[in-house]
C-alpha cells in the first residue's frame, strides 16, 4: 500500500494452489478469499512476464498511477466462480500482450481513467468488466487488436440505479470474438434478465447514482457464434447517449435490443440474427448505413 518503484519481472509462477470449488462450497466458505496480489494506491507499478494462477479470488487487484503489465498470465479455475483475473483502479495504465482464463471477469475496472488495453487475449470468463458498482468514473479507456474466444462476454458495462456513475469515453477497435455469449452489452439494469426488462417502465428521478453511459466506440469487430447480437439499456430518466459502431460484424442467434438510448449508430455494420429480427428497439433513437 502506498509505494513507489515496483516490479516483478521475470518467468515464475505465482501458484494459489486453491482447490476446485463449486459456488455452493464457495459460499459456505465466504467469497471474499484471498488475492494472489494485492497493490493499493501505488505508483510506477510494472509486472512483466509472470503466471498468476489457481487462485481462490482476484488474482491480481492494483489500484494507483502509471501502471504497467506486460506479458502476464491469468490462469484460474475456469468452472470455479469469483476466480476473476485481473483488478484496475486508478490512471494511466496500460496492459498488454496478456492472456487471461479465469472464472468470473478476466479484467474488472473501478474508476480510471486513461487506459489502454492491447493485443491480448481473453479466454474462458466474463471479459471486460466495468462494475456492477461504479464507485467513481470510468473515462478514457481504449481496447485494440484484442482476441476473445468462448469468453461469456466481451465489453461488459453493468451497474443498476443504487450503484451508478459516469462512464464514457471507452473505445474497442480492432478486435475478434469467437462464440462470445454477448461481444457488447451495456446495461443499468444488473441483476435483471432480458426477458425482465420493461420498455414502458416509467422514469424515476436522476440520483448521484444513476447511471450515465456516453460516447462509446466499437470500431472494426468482427464477432461469430454469439448468443445475443448485443444489448444496450440505459434507463428512461437518463438514457445511454453516442454510442456508434463503424465497420463492425456480428452473427448471432438473436438480435441487438437497444433499449432508452439516444444517438445509436451502426455505421457500415451488418447485425445477422438466425432467430427475429437483427435489431429490437424500445425507446431508442438510432441510424443504420451500410446494413
């Protein structure tokens, strides 16, 4: 906590040698085990070339400032729940080269701002998490010439009107997802399925925790085998805003639902469903070229 100047750089594993456990027999034990590592408030952090693997938690958490991992392995439990790789809080960091298998998000962000996220690839998990509770905003965060494959999501943007806050300015450019249950899904309604959600659902008053979700960027994606083309809900009092997908492809079994949003826009994009139509719209404004 609080330190300056650190590293850990080189080719050993770091082994949590944790059992294989069922969600029942994590519960009964308490889910909050322990982190393989644990870096709070610390500044000029690099780790290079080490394998964190088989642990009972986070297996990396690192909140602070000028942030650097490299080269770095994630490897959990796949089956085994709340086994999530890697933790991010904080600013200026940047991950790359990276390979991530875990059993809950492969990399969960709490509030940063400035990041980069590059040339890494993301296996078994819930891909790139922001929340569900957004403790401070999520600026300024780029991901670029990414691989996802059989991951239960790509870009994952969860929060809930209890649990909000600001989160823009995000940006996925260059990336391919294979049989990823859902390549993007930004909601404000977590804990709640699709078939829970009410597009006539009055609006309630904006809070300081209200969710706000805003200039979003899905730049050349090409994803096949999904579920669910994608999902976008924001709420009726305060819906998601600029959000545009440019040369992005994307085959699934059902359609994209865009629910209480404002300024959609799928730019020479082609959203393919097997079952119904490839877009559902509830509350939403959006433009299609290139369909």
């Amino acid at each position: 906590m609080d330190l300056t100047d650190v590293a850990i750089v080189g080719t050993g594993v770091v082994d949590g040698n944790a059992p294989r456990r069922t969600k029942e027999q994590m519960r009964e034990i308490g889910t909050y085990q322990p982190r393989l590592l644990l870096l709070s408030r610390c500044n000029n952090v690099r780790l290079e070339g080490v394998t964190f693997a088989r642990g009972p938690n986070f297996h990396v958490s690192i909140t602070g400032s000028n942030i650097v991992i490299d080269g770095v392995k994630f490897l959990a439990h796949t089956d085994m729940p709340w086994t999530a790789g890697l933790g991010l809080g904080g600013q200026r960091i940047h991950v790359a080269n990276c390979q991530f298998e875990n059993g809950d998000d492969n990399i969960a962000f709490g509030a940063v701002d400035d990041v980069l996220i590059e040339k890494c690839r993301f296996g078994a998990g819930h891909g790139l998490s922001v929340g569900s509770y957004i403790h401070g905003p999520v600026r300024n965060i780029m991901v670029r010439d990414c691989v996802f494959n059989k991951t239960k999501a790509g870009l994952r943007i969860k929060s809930a009107r209890d649990r909000g806050n600001v989160c823009e300015n995000i940006s996925v450019e260059n990336v391919t997802m294979t049989d990823v249950n859902a390549p993007i899904s930004i909601s404000a309604y977590y804990g709640l399925k699709l078939h829970q959600l009410d597009p006539n659902e009055k609006p309630q008053p904006v809070t300081k925790t209200t969710p706000l979700y805003r200039n979003i960027r899905i730049t050349n994606l090409n994803a096949t085998g999904a579920e669910i083309a994608g999902l976008i809900a924001g709420l009726p009092e305060q819906p998601a805003a600029n959000i545009v997908f440019r040369n992005t492809r994307i085959a699934a079994n059902d359609g994209f639902r865009v629910m209480n949003a404002r300024g959609v826009q799928f730019i020479e994009t082609t959203v393919t469903a097997k079952t119904g139509p490839p877009f559902i719209l509830s509350n939403a404004t959006t433009d299609s070229t290139g369909q």
